[in-house]
C-alpha cells in the first residue's frame, strides 16, 4: 500500500449470458469506469511505483461468472476475473496494473418474477444502414520527470450494415496524428 497505494473505482458493466440453464448460467461480465488510485509515481517520494504516473486513471475488468440458482431467489457466485488500471499515457510511467482476482458469493434476487422474453413480441427487423465520423482527440506524456505532453487525435470513418437484430458488418478507415 506504501508504494502501490489503494484504488477506488466507478463503473458500469454488463453481463452476457454464454450458457444458460434452468439452474446454471454460465456469464462473462465486461465492466468499464474511472478509478483513484491515492499512490503515483513521483521522482522524489514515491520512484519506486513505475507502474502508474497518475492518481486518477481508466479502470477495465473482464469476468468470468457462474451462477448456480439452488433457491428461488438465492444464488452462489463463483467467478474469475482480470482487472486493469492505466493513465493511457498521459503521464508516464504508464505500465499499469493488472490484478488477477477470484470471487465467491451469494446472491439474492428481489425481483417478484423471473424475467422472460417471448420470442412472439419480437418486431421484424428491418436492415440498417449507418455512416459515422468520429474525431478524437487525447494527451501524451512521453517522460515521467517532463510535464509537457502532446496532443494526439484520430478521425475514424465507419460505414455499417446490420442485417438482423445479431449480425452487421462494417468497413472502416482510421488516420491518426
């Protein structure tokens, strides 16, 4: 903790079912945020940190989840995950951390009912085409003991077309400076 510090972090996430049973649901959990880590390198106090030249940084996490329903409402979690800390070089140094992690649980769902789709409701679909441009633009810092930082950006031209409610293809083209 002298070194590396602790990490609060806010997210959202979302959960996509791979397998899924009357009891079992087997899930990867995809989460993104932003995260305060109260440690940062710093020439002077802290050089042995080479892993994060920021307090504030982007959070990533990528789970695997299964959940066994023993209960009506009451579930056991086991999951694996990985998740990732970094400045995306804004201040150097910029190894980031990443932090192997297991988890265990119970879970109990409030909800009155179980959720279901019926398949009958589903409108047909129509095919869509969509043409975008996105610039983007960001900041780099190349040395940990140099405040100046350059200005990076991207322009992304996309064109998509989505056949079903599953399935889009797309082209795109992407100049960065």
């Amino acid at each position: 903790p002298q070194i590396l510090g602790n990490a609060n972090s806010m997210y959202t996430f979302i959960s996509v079912p791979i397998i899924e049973k009357e009891k079992i649901k087997f899930s990867y959990k995809c989460t993104g945020g932003v995260a305060f880590l109260s440690e940062k390198f710093e020439l002077h106090n802290n050089h042995y940190n080479i892993a994060i030249g920021t307090n504030l940084n982007a959070y990533l996490n990528l789970n695997l989840d299964l959940d066994y329903r023993f209960a009506d409402k009451i579930h056991f979690l086991l999951g694996f995950g990985l998740s990732h800390y970094s400045n995306g070089g804004l201040q150097q140094p910029n190894n980031g951390l990443n932090i192997f992690s297991a988890q265990t649980g119970l879970l109990y769902n409030m909800n009155k009912e179980k959720y279901t789709v019926r398949l009958d409701t589903i409108a047909k679909f129509t095919k869509i085409n969509e043409f975008s441009i996105i610039y983007s633009f960001g900041f780099k810092g190349l040395h940990p003991a140099k405040e100046h930082k350059y200005m990076i950006s991207s322009l992304s031209i996309n064109f998509d077309r989505q056949f079903n409610y599953k399935s889009r293809f797309g082209l795109g083209l992407d100049l960065f400076k």
